[in-house]
C-alpha cells in the first residue's frame, strides 16, 4: 500500500457476540499506528441468515479492508454467529491490536 493511500475498514457484526465493539475500537489503534488520518473505520450490523450469505460473513466481527477479509477462514459456512480468533493468549472474540497491525501493515 502507497504512503498516501486510504484504508478502509469494515467490521461487520452481529448483536449479541462480545467481540464486535472491541474489536472496532482495537481496529482504530492499529490504524492510528499504521496510516494515521487516513483509515476509516465503518461497523456494518448483519441481520438475517440471508445478509449473512450474501455477504460472505463467517461470523461476527468479521474485520475487512475492501472483499479482504483480514483474518480468512477455509470455511465458505456463513452463518448468523460469534467468531473466535487464535491469539497469543489462547481464542478470544476479537484478534489482538499487534495481530491487526500485522494484518493491516
């Protein structure tokens, strides 16, 4: 990615899974650290099976730049559901600032 370039970040996210407003907040520090003034960050709520499918939701939050999804799962099973991220310290329902960091960089 170019010095100058925007990044745009979708967390896409059901109601009820713990992760998504962490997961949203930690999204905005690994932006601060990796393109200041030029991220944005925008939540996206999944209602029905439906929007699951159409798009491509493995599950909340799910954390995208643009189609990419930060964290690819092998599954193509979208479904209304929490998800769950390997970090340092075991799973937990948001990745970690460094692992978004990494991720955006």
């Amino acid at each position: 990615m170019a010095d100058n370039d925007a990044v745009d970040v979708t967390v896409l996210y059901i109601d009820g899974c713990p992760g998504w407003r962490t997961a949203e907040a930690r999204v905005r520090e690994a932006l601060a650290v990796t393109c200041p003034e030029r991220g944005t960050v925008e939540s996206v709520r999944v209602r029905t099976e439906e929007d699951a499918v159409r798009l491509r939701f493995p599950g909340s939050p799910t954390i995208r730049v643009g189609d990419r999804d930060l964290f690819p799962t092998a599954s193509t099973a979208y479904a209304i559901a929490c998800r769950r991220y390997p970090t340092p310290d075991g799973f937990a329902p948001s990745p970690t600032v460094d692992q978004l960091v990494e991720a955006l960089s």
